[in-house]
C-alpha cells in the first residue's frame, strides 16, 4: 500500500532543468484497463466502468493541470489492495482488489449501515485518492516544484482539486471531507502497529489537529473556503494567519502549482 517514489536518473536531470524549461505536458491522461479473471476482478471492473471512477480525475487533470511527461491510470487485476502512484512508469495503478478491501476498513470503523452505503462511500473515496495519486505524480515529476515536497503538500493538493471537481457537480465536498476527517482521526488514535493505523499511515491520510496541511487553501481563498475552515475549527485568528502565510510565502507549494495550471489563476480561483 505504500505509493512508490523511484528517485531515477531522469528524475534528477528533470530537476535540474526545471528552473530553465517549460514542463512537458500531455494532452490526456490514459487509462487502461486489465483484464479481470476472478469473478470478483469482474464484479469491481464493471463497478469502476459503470461509476466512471476515473473520469472527474480525467475532467480536471485535462481541463485545468498541465501532467507531466503524461500519465497513465492503470487498473490492474492483483489479490493485493493496491493503489500507488509508480514514478517509474508515470502510473497510478489501481488494484481490483482495492475496492473490496476498502470497504472492509470503513465497516470495521463503522462508516455506513449497509453494504449498499459501504460501496458507495469506498467508490467515492477511491475516486478522492486517485486525486490524492495525482498530487505524487505532480510532485515526484516535479517540472516545475522544486521545493515543497511531501505527503502533507500531496493531501492538500487532493483535497483543493476536488474541491474545484466537485463545484461543478453541485457536490458537497465538505460532507465527504467531515467522513474523512472522522476515518483519519480513528486512525491516528489507534495502537503503533494495529491494522488500520498501518493502511491508513502507508496512504499518508493519518491527519490530526491543527490539520496544517491545509492551512494554504484556507488562506488563499478565505471567504471560499470558510466552511472548511469551520469543518477544521479553525479559529478567526487561525484564518488570518493562512491568509498571511499564503500571501507572503512565494514559494508555497499552491503558488508553485499555478505554472501547471492552464488558467494561470491559483488553486482556489473560480473554474
């Protein structure tokens, strides 16, 4: 379940060229789809088809994020409940057998009464770190972010790109997110070594107060995101710190994101 950073030679030439060069892009994402071979593989390929699972990912990666060197969402038929971004190949690999196992965890957390409502969740909350995968492949590709790497910068990027997704679907991100939260919390109070701390920790979604990670996207857009805001408790005095710290801080990762941008506006600009 750990998301895979190979630190490889064209890594490190990218790196030094991206202060001087404009970042490769791609005109679309590809998606590929392996074939399925046990009756479950098939059962979860024809949910991922019929949901559409990748195609907000698509939508705003396309419409809005240059991608780096391309990209490629790849599911895979594998017993293992994978989902990782390969900098390798430029892939985010989803397994068949994650969905199944995710909603194993939100019934062991007690999220959703039936099964029903388990799939849904897990369908949505798949779709929420497929974006979250996004954020590792802008920041291990790193064209233009040269600073400002990290799990916390890549679940900030997750979270204000649904964000801006969901604005277009009339979806309440914040209900989704206050789930989210409440899963990362349950984790985070859990025993050093007990199952759901370590599949939570390896997707690096183990967040707690004062939920600094998303401090810039409060700030760069206060009034926009004051139900964040109020979802994370924080204080007025705690809004105004974001704001100032988005303003004055140049080399943040949200200002370091605007180059991949198509718009040229920040992250939390109306779409």
């Amino acid at each position: 379940m750990l998301s895979v950073h190979r630190y490889s030679k064209n890594l490190i030439i990218a790196l030094l060229l991206s202060v001087f060069a404009v970042p490769a892009v791609a005109s679309s994402i590809n998606v590929v789809y392996d074939e399925a071979t046990s009756r479950s593989s098939k059962r979860v390929q024809a949910l991922f088809l019929d949901s559409n699972i990748s195609s907000r990912l698509i939508e705003v990666a396309e419409q809005d994020w240059r991608i780096p060197d391309g990209l490629t969402l790849h599911f895979v038929d594998s017993d293992e409940p994978e989902m990782y971004y390969g900098a390798g190949n430029n892939e985010i690999v989803v397994s068949y057998a994650f969905l199944p196992d995710f909603q194993k965890q939100l019934k062991k957390v007690g999220i959703g009464n039936s099964k029903q409502e388990r799939l849904e969740t897990s369908l949505r909350f798949t779709q929420i770190l497929m974006f979250m995968e996004l954020g590792y492949a802008m920041f291990d590709k790193a064209d233009v972010i040269t600073t400002g790497r990290g799990e916390q910068e890549s679940v900030a990027f997750m979270i204000s790109t649904i964000m801006e997704s969901d604005k277009r679907h009339g979806i309440d991100t914040f209900e989704v997110l206050g789930a989210f939260l409440a899963l990362s919390h349950e984790a985070s109070i859990s025993p050093e070594g007990s199952e759901i701390r370590q599949y939570w920790g390896n997707r690096g979604l183990i967040m707690k107060p004062p939920y600094d990670e998303f401090c810039l996207i409060v700030g760069s857009a206060t009034e926009k995101y004051q139900d964040l805001a109020n979802q994370l408790k924080y204080s007025t005095e705690r809004v105004s710190e974001c704001q100032d710290k988005f303003a004055n801080n140049n080399n943040s990762w949200m200002k370091q994101l605007q180059p991949f941008q198509r718009s040229k506006v920040s992250v939390a600009a109306d779409l």
